[in-house]
C-alpha cells in the first residue's frame, strides 16, 4: 500500500489514480476540486441535481481527441468546453451545465492535468456554465494519447427562438462570424513542427455570448451551424440538404486571413474544408441581415463577420461557390479528414 508521503510524490497519472482509491479520491480533491468545484459538483454524488426552469431544454455530447493536446490558442480543455457550449448554443440555447469525463493514459504529467484543468476552468467561467459532474478513467500506457475527454452539456432554450436547419428559407443570407481555417492549421502546424511568420494560432472560443446578442437583436435566426469538422463546405452541404434548397457563396467575400491562405496553398489545403472551433454561421431573412451583421460586428468573436452568399430554390441539396474569376464551381461534400484528429 502507497505510503501517504509517497502518494504525495507522484508526478505522473498512475493506473491506481483510477482505482477508485485513495489515489482517486487525492486527484478529484487536489487537483480537480480547487479548480472547478461548485455546489453541486463539490457533494461528489453520482448523479448532478439541477434546477432548470424552462419549457425546452438543449442537450449534447461530444469527445475530444485532439493530438497533440496543447496548441497555439488552445488546447483539449479549453477544446472540450467550447465544442459542447458551442454545440448547445447552435440551438440558440444559453449552456448552463457540462459533464466531463477524463480517459487519462498512464504516464501523462500530472502537471498537464492540471494545466488542462485551469484551462477548463478559464473556459467556463467565460462561458457562464458549470461542470457539475465528471469521472475519471485511466488506461495502460500506449492504449491512448495521453488523454481523452468525453462531455454532455444542458442548455436553455428562450421562448421564442426556433433554429433549425430545415427552417433555412429560400432568400436567406448567409453569414460567417470571422477568418476560416486557422485552427485545423494550428494543429496541424504544431503537430509536424511547422512553423509560420506570422504564427498560425487556433481560433477556439466560446460563441454562446455572440449567439445571445444576436438573439437579442433577431431572434427569428433561421439555423445556426459552427463550421468544425469538414469546414464551412461540409457544413454549407450540411444546411443545403436539410432544406432541400440550393446554395450559392461569393468566393471574395468569405473571409480568409493573408496567413492561412498562404499555408494552404503551401500545403495544398482548401481553407473552406478545414476545421473552425470559434466561428459560426448563421442563415437568416434577407430583411434582418444587415441589422445581424452589425451587431455581431460588435462582438470580439463577430469582428470579422462577412455576408458570404444566399439561399437559392435550385439546384436543391447543392452548394455552389462563385470563384473571384466569375466562375462557378460545386463545393462538395468532402471525402474524408484533411486533418486528421483536429478535435
């Protein structure tokens, strides 16, 4: 049996930190506890108790697997609050709880844990939402990449706001929130050991505040998406055949940065195909459109928000971009990951 004084000396996640054990019991109250405890995830019970007063409530789970795990602008803590806060907030919910569930590889640091702890912990705050119940498992070294988090988020839905792909409208206008691409290429620069001048850096981010002002100012938002795996293409497709209605973007007014459509013309990437983790897009009535824009403008994370193109009647199910040389061209859906492990 660990001595008390030699429990204190790790420096590593053990198997027997998820044991169930002493070990356990010191790496929930040590290290996690300080950072993300609240009232109802501090009683430690199996099952979190909520209070929610609403008629339609939004819930979601997602995994993160993102190698490697820390990144320019982020890393799979921050990653994992803002993919589910952002998933919740695509139904025009406001998030109130997450779980989060750590799979820990035998050998990560245990100052990585805690590293990745603080970042959940920046997140939420951010994002006004708690994590109120969580687990914690450990596999044999080499059976995962140092750390997998799994998560499920609740979310308020207002009365009133009812967004849904198949409410996109033929006539619509289609907004991006900002710049395309940049973190799929921060990953994936960071992964190889690319280096850009100027540094490539991920855009992961909570929207749920963008969303809410947007809200406020139109709240008959017709669908929101947030463009991460498969990019704004795959989700443009994604909006397209829901509503069985075409779709028609204007090349040179998507917004790409300088850096990152150097990098993909370096690396022979498509930036409308690459991963976002703190952009979104947005379809609403032609009318509301101008009064959205500027209003996301307002938002830190709505700066560089454009009007990228419409909804057209035909052809039904299919995205067509209108190239800055007057060409048109069909924005498929893609094939497979052009970065793997990106989230």
């Amino acid at each position: 049996m660990f001595s008390y004084l030699l429990i204190m000396k790790q420096d590593k996640i053990l198997l027997a930190h998820g044991s169930g054990g002493r070990l356990s019991r010191q790496l929930i109250q040590e290290l996690i506890l300080p950072h993300l405890g609240n009232p109802t995830l501090s009683r430690l019970d199996d099952a979190a108790q909520l209070k929610i007063k609403s008629d339609r409530i939004a819930f979601t789970t997602d995994s993160f697997v993102v190698d490697p795990i820390f990144f320019p602008g982020g890393d799979i803590g921050k990653l994992a609050v803002c993919g589910t806060v952002n998933d919740l907030a695509m139904s025009g919910a406001l998030p109130k709880y997450l779980s989060l569930a750590l799979i820990l590889e035998e050998g990560l640091p245990l100052a990585d844990l805690e590293r990745i702890i603080l970042s959940v912990k920046h997140a939420t705050a951010e994002a006004g939402v708690q994590v109120v119940t969580g687990d914690i498992k450990v596999v044999r070294r080499g059976e995962a990449h140092k750390i997998f988090i799994n998560t499920a988020g609740i979310g308020v839905i207002p009365a009133g706001v009812n967004i849904s792909g198949d409410k996109v409208t033929v006539g619509d206008k289609l907004i991006v929130s900002g710049n395309l691409g940049e973190h799929a290429l921060a990953v994936m620069a960071n992964r190889v050991g690319i280096e850009f001048n100027p540094a490539l850096l991920s855009d992961v981010a909570p929207l749920s505040d963008l969303v809410a002002d947007m809200l406020n100012v139109c709240p008959q938002v017709h669908a929101l998406r947030d463009p991460t795996r498969g990019g704004l293409a795959g989700t443009l497709n994604e909006l397209a055949q829901a509503a069985q209605v075409g779709i028609m973007v204007q090349e040179g007014c998507i917004p790409v940065t300088e850096a990152v459509a150097g990098a993909c013309e370096l690396l022979g990437f498509d930036p409308l195909y690459l991963a976002n983790e703190g952009k979104l897009l947005v379809s609403v009535a032609a009318a509301d459109a101008d009064k959205l824009l500027a209003q996301m403008r307002r938002h830190k994370y709505g700066v560089q928000a454009q009007i990228i193109g419409e909804v057209i009647a035909e052809p039904k199910g299919l995205v067509q971009l209108k190239t800055s040389i007057g060409g048109t061209r069909i924005l498929d859906i893609p094939a497979g990951e052009q970065t793997p492990r990106i989230c």
